[in-house]
C-alpha cells in the first residue's frame, strides 16, 4: 500500500462555551482552517481527491457540514466532501479514512479533520411538528441530549436508565475506585500544562488565527486557547461540588470543557509529495480501533491501543510522546490503569495539556489531538507519538505517526 504523509496541520483556538467563537457557526470556523490547512500544504485545491470533516452535533443549517465548510473555504465545487459522526473520535476517523483512500490508490490528496461549535448547538420543540395538542411543551437542549450518546435507547444494564456522558465518568470511579484527589491531581496537571505551553508559545505554529466578524463590522482576531485556568491550584479545584452524583468525584473541573474548535491535516501519498516538491512533516506509521461497553465508554482506548500494538508491532517504548484526550479525569486514570503493564508513561503524555485543560470541541477533538501531537514531537526534537481518545457509545481509535 502507499505511505501517507502529513504536509500541513493546524488547528484554530479552542474557544470557551459562550466564547470568543461563538458567533461562528461551525462551517464558518471550519472552512478558517481549511483554508490554512491548505495554503500551508502549498497545493491548488483542485487537487484535493476528497475533503473528510469529522462533527458530531450537526448544524441543521448546514447538513454534510464538510461540504458547506468546503464550499466557504474556496474548495471548488467540483471536489467531494463527506461529515464523519463517529461521536468524539469522528476526526480521527475523518484522517484515518483519509489515509486509507491513499493507501488504497482511490485519491492522492485528502483534506481531513473535524470541527464543532457547541455554543451553537440548539434547543428544538420535538413534538412540535405534529402539534403540540395541550399543556406546555418540553424544549429539549440538543447538546445535552446528544452528550448521553444513545443511551436513551440503550440504557445502563443494570438500572435501565440513560445517562450522560458524565455519569460514565462516575460508573468508571464506582469500578476502580478513583479518589476525588486522584482526579483532581490529573486535572490540575492539565491545566498548568495548558498554561505553560500556551505561555512558552509551544502553539504558536498550530493555531490558524481565527477572524470573527462583530456586529458593526469590526474583525477580532482569535488566536489563543481560551478553556484553561490560570494559576489553578489543588486547592480550587477542591472547592468544586459534585456535578452528576450528590457525593460523587467528577466535578466539572476534572472533566472536559465544553467548546468550539476546528482542525485539520492535509494528507498525500509519499509519491504525491515527491512529485510536487514538498517536504512532509509526518507520516502515518499505522492505526488501531475497539470498542468498550457504552456505560464504561471512558476505557474504550485501552482495547484500541491494545489493537493497535498487535496490528504495528510497536508499543510505547517506541513512542516518545502520546497523546491521551481526557474526556473526564477519571477517563484518564482508567486508561492508564488497562495500559500500564504496556508501558504506559504519565510524564510523556499529554505534555501540553488535553480535553481538561485544553477544552474538548467533540467533533475536532480527534484532529487536535494529533495536530497537537506532531507540533510537540517536531519542536521537541522528538520522532515517533501515538494519540488516542475515547468515544461516546464506547468506541474508540488510536494511531502512530511519525516525523520525517
């Protein structure tokens, strides 16, 4: 099969819930970095075989929300573009796609990556269209139903309940018996890693610049992550009550942010590369997926990594950074815990933060993470990373790339 190569990677800031990118809809942030994604690239977009976005809350304005982004970003109508949704992950799966249609010979050139803007996810009236008849209606938050990932139609085995996404990070505590002060250690540990790379300019070359229109006319410009605290100490996040479960741990400063955020990689065959004279940045090396039982959706990456270690051969001696989103803290300890016999090393992962500190924009996070990833191998002088997240449902991905 071919190699695939990384020759541009970027990813716009992550904004805050309510934030400064709130007045984007995600085919306007989306189609920002895309067009980036490709000016760093150096290729005419005509080029382009497919365009592969991942989202998982898809704006009703802007259905195939690839498309619309592709279309706004000055991609010509003439090349295709596909919405992945496979719920966190959806990005990396968009990449790893991607990659397959090289491997495979089907195109030369993906545009991949994903977007979401969670400050724009609406309420909506479900019964409304079929008349409401009596009484008052129930508005239903559609990003607060959607973070209970199905489970609405398949429960937790015991109770028979649903439950959102949060209440896995507390199922997952009930299991291995977590601490409050474990997870708060894994949090704060994010946030201050968030904090020292945004303040050493360890992003600088990853985040595209994002312009926000005001209402007068005016244009802002956003170019610095917005979720992590600074200064946060044990001692804040200790003061934080319970946010699923009256005497629970997980609060909301050991969980992800909610936010928006978009990113992307413009992938080639090595031939392609050659061909028109550019030098790579990465390559992909190989990829792994697995599943968990949806309640438990937070170990996921454990039998992805463990999947991915059969299928390459490698293992994270072989890794000199990893990237491990943390939907939850407690998300975080369960994976370490499955994978620690494996060789599974806290201090090279998550080296500039994640989905605690960083924020977590559901749809791009999977992109972000391996943005994030090649940015830290390169300036670090490093050569080899692995990134994996969990996913709602209980799926998950993982892949290994390398710097060339």
């Amino acid at each position: 099969m071919k190699e695939v190569v990384v020759v541009s990677a970027c990813r716009s800031p992550i904004g805050a819930f309510g934030g400064s990118l709130k007045p984007l809809q995600a085919p306007e942030l989306a189609a920002q970095v895309m067009r980036e994604t490709v000016k760093r690239g150096g290729v005419d977009p005509s080029m382009i075989g497919d365009v592969r976005f991942g989202n998982c809350l898809e704006p009703p304005k802007a259905l195939n929300v690839a498309r619309v982004s592709a279309l706004l970003a000055d991609i010509p109508w003439t090349v295709p573009a596909v919405t992945i949704n496979r719920v966190c992950t959806s990005a990396m799966e968009a990449i790893v796609s991607g990659a397959l249609q090289i491997q495979t010979g089907f195109t030369d050139v993906v545009l991949a990556g994903g977007v979401e803007s969670m400050s724009n996810v609406p309420y909506c009236l479900e019964k409304a269209r079929w008349g409401q008849r009596l009484f008052d209606g129930v508005l239903l938050d559609a990003l607060t139903t959607g973070l209970h990932a199905g489970s609405h139609f398949y429960p937790h085995p015991e109770t028979g309940k649903h439950y959102i996404m949060g209440e896995t990070a507390e199922f997952l505590n009930e299991k291995y018996g977590f601490t409050r002060e474990e997870q708060d250690e894994v949090a704060l540990r994010s946030h201050n890693n968030a904090e020292r790379a945004t303040k050493n300019g360890d992003f600088k070359d990853e985040i595209v610049p994002i312009e926000v229109k005001g209402r007068k006319g005016d244009v802002k410009i956003v170019d610095k992550d917005e979720h992590f605290r600074p200064g946060l100490t044990a001692e804040d996040l200790a003061k934080l009550r319970p946010a699923f479960k009256k005497d629970g741990t997980v609060t909301a400063g050991n969980s992800s942010g909610i936010n928006d955020g978009a990113a992307g990689v413009l992938i080639m065959s090595r031939e392609k590369a050659d061909e028109l004279g550019l030098k790579p940045l990465a390559r992909l090396v190989d990829y792994g997926m697995g599943c968990s039982e949806p309640h438990l959706m937070g170990e996921s990456p454990i039998a992805a990594v463990k999947n991915l270690i059969e299928r390459s051969g490698e293992g994270f001696a072989d890794w000199d950074l990893v990237e491990l989103n943390e939907a939850f803290a407690s998300q975080y300890l369960a994976v370490e815990r499955g994978l620690k016999d494996l060789g599974f090393d806290r201090e090279k992962t998550n080296v500039n933060g994640s989905g605690i500190g960083l924020g977590h924009p559901v749809g791009c996070t999977g992109a972000r993470i391996i943005v994030t990833l090649l940015h830290a191998l390169k300036k670090r002088g490093l050569k080899r990373g692995m990134a994996t997240l969990c996913g709602g449902g209980g799926v998950s991905i993982a892949s290994v790339w390398e710097i060339v």
